[in-house]
C-alpha cells in the first residue's frame, strides 16, 4: 500500500461516470489515465503540466489505452482559465517531480499555493480534491510545509480536509490529503 493506491482508490469510489475532473499534474498520465477511465465517454477530462516531456508521455499513454483528454502544456495555476467557476468533480494534485524527466523541472509552493485556491474555486459543492505531496530529498520541506500551513487555514464551514501520515515509513513518504467542498 503507498499513496498512489491510497489516492487511487478514493478517485475510484468519488469519481462517477460523466464527472468533469482535472489532473492538475499529469506528469506520466497514470492519474489522467485512471480519471478517463472512471469518467467514461460522457466525461471531460483537463490535464495540466508545464513540462513537454509530461504532455508527451500522457498523451502516448491516453492513446495506447484508447482514452480521451485535453492534454494542456501550461501551469495548474491557471486552470481557472479552462473552467467555470463551480463546474468541476474532481481535482488531483500529484506535486514533485516527473520521474525520469528534467531534475530542475518541479513543483513550488509559489505556484502550488494559487493552483490549490483556484481549484477549490472551480469545485463544485460536494466535489472533491485529493493531493500527493512529496517532500524531503530533492524537494525539501518548504512546499509541503507552505501547503500543510494553507490547508488548517481552509474555512472549515466550506472544506474539509484530511490529512495522512505513513508514521512508521521511513524517507520521507508522500502524503495522501483530501478535500470535500461542501
Ligand atoms: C510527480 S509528477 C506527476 C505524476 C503524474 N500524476 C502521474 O500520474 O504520472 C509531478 C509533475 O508536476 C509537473 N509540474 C511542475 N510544476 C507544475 C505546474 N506549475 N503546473 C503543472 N504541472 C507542474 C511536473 O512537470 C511533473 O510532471
């Protein structure tokens, strides 16, 4: 069990076929991958990722499974520009760095901050948004302190957010945090 299966699972029981949902970090395309999937052919998909590399792989990965998305090659921060406000089902966050790709290329808590804000804003009531932080090694710990921070701050009468701990992994393991918008 690690946080891929833990987060999997949760999309797999919130995600309902017709859901509009966003991959906020589509990376290899596992969680476009598996958001398409739970969606179906009456869903739309959004993927977002600032790197070429990512768009590339998930969009090989979306065509070998037969599956559709919007593959978009621009920050999760301005998501807000692809969707009305109060519209979406479903959000994930998959933050760090992509695996095999350019090292100097990951997420900050200079874009993370804004990118979480404007995907609550586009939530709709009852949508959820589920988050992987990585931290430690290379990332270091200012952005799952700034996101940890930015979340116990969260209105409690609008989210509510749960927050995971692995405690008795070691290095550093990335955190599964969920979030229902009431
Ligand atoms: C851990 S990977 C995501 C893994 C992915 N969800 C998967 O299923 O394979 C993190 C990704 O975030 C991307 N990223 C970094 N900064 C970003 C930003 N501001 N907006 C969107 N994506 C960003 C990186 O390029 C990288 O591909």
């Amino acid at each position: 069990m690690n946080t891929l299966d833990v987060v999997h699972d949760f999309l797999r029981r919130q995600v309902k076929p017709g859901a509009f949902c966003i991959d906020a970090t589509a990376g290899k395309g596992r969680d476009t991958a598996l958001l398409c999937r739970l969606a179906g052919t009456e869903g739309r998909v959004l993927a977002f990722d600032v790197q070429q590399d990512a768009i590339d792989q998930t969009r090989a990965l979306l065509k070998a499974e037969g599956l559709q998305a919007e593959v978009v090659l621009d920050s999760h921060a301005n998501m807000a520009q692809y969707a009305a406000p109060e519209s979406v089902d479903c959000i994930v966050f998959n933050f760090g760095r992509l695996p095999g790709g350019d090292p100097k290329i990951f997420t900050t808590a200079a874009s993370s901050l804004p990118a979480i804000d404007a995907g609550l804003a586009l939530l709709r009531p009852g949508g959820v948004m589920a988050l992987a932080i990585y931290y430690g090694k290379g990332n270091g710990y200012d952005e799952k302190n700034a996101i940890l921070a930015h979340l116990k701050s969260l209105n409690d009468r609008m989210f509510t957010v749960l927050a995971c701990d692995w405690l008795n992994r070691k290095h550093d393991p990335p955190l599964p945090i969920f979030i229902w918008k009431e």
